[in-house]
C-alpha cells in the first residue's frame, strides 16, 4: 500500500451504518435471529428449536453480507478514483413521520464510460439537500466503475 492511499479519507464504520441502508440492514441481520429468539423465550416461556435454527442461519448470512458491502465501500474510498457526476433522480421513502430513506440516482463517466448508479441512503443533513440536476463528488473504484458513492455523503461529520 502506498503513502497516498494510506493518507485517503474513508468512512468508519459508524458513518456506514448510520448512512447506508444495505450496511445497514445486514448489520441488523447478524443480531436479529437472536434477537426474536429471545424475546419468543422471554413470551413463550420456552426455547423454540425453529427460531435457534433460523438465528444460527440468519447471523453468518449477515455478517457475510455487511463484511461484503462494508468492504466494497471502503476499498472504493481507499482505492477508488475521484469524479464528478450528476443527480438524476431523488427518490423518497418514508417510513413513519420522522423516517425516510432516499433512493438517489446519479450519472457519471468513469474512463469515457458512460455509468449511472441509485443508492439507498439513510435520512441525514447532506442528503435532504441533494436535489436533481446537482453536480455531486463520487468516488468510483477501477475495478468496479459500474458502483460509485457519493463522498460528502459518507465522508460527513456527525
């Protein structure tokens, strides 16, 4: 690894679960076969072999998941080429009066290649402010260009 990758801003884990609503969700999964296990115990005043079973699946599919889309944004930030694009679409999901998720669209060209991208995020300041039509910063990994993030997202003080 060299000096200039090491010096590379990256988001913390935090920043990804907090921002990111795959890393988000996967990182729920691990806990949350145990989770409705103990509570079905706590109710049912027994053990029940179905839900063990379904916990003991549950965790290792997600950590397996939020190892993958954890390191995929991070290698995009450590390795990944900065460029400019531009938000086609914004997306709105609300989930409750104060919960709302954002399906941003966004168009680039990485290498003269035509891309474009939609990530869920998660409701904060810099993305209640996008709006279409913006130019935003991305960061596009080589071997992966098809896959961009946008960096003030992930990079954003909490």
């Amino acid at each position: 690894m060299n000096q200039n990758t090491q010096l590379r801003p990256r988001p913390d884990f935090f920043h990804i679960i907090s921002r990111d609503y795959l890393a988000q969700n996967f990182f729920v999964m691990i806990f949350a076969g145990w989770v409705i296990y103990g509570i079905d115990a706590l109710f049912e005043g027994h053990f029940t072999t179905a839900l063990a079973i379904f916990a003991a699946i549950l965790t290792p599919i997600g950590l397996l998941t939020f190892f993958w889309r954890y390191n995929l944004i991070v290698s995009t930030f450590v390795n990944g080429a900065e460029l400019t694009g531009h938000v086609s679409e914004i997306n709105t999901i609300i989930r409750g009066k104060r919960n709302r998720d954002y399906i941003i669209h966004y168009q680039y060209e990485f290498k003269g290649q035509a891309h474009q991208y939609r990530n869920r995020l998660k409701k904060n300041s810099r993305v209640e402010k996008l709006r279409q039509g913006q130019q935003v910063n991305l960061v596009a990994h080589p071997k992966t260009p098809h896959i961009a993030f946008i960096k003030e997202i992930y990079l954003e003080q909490l």
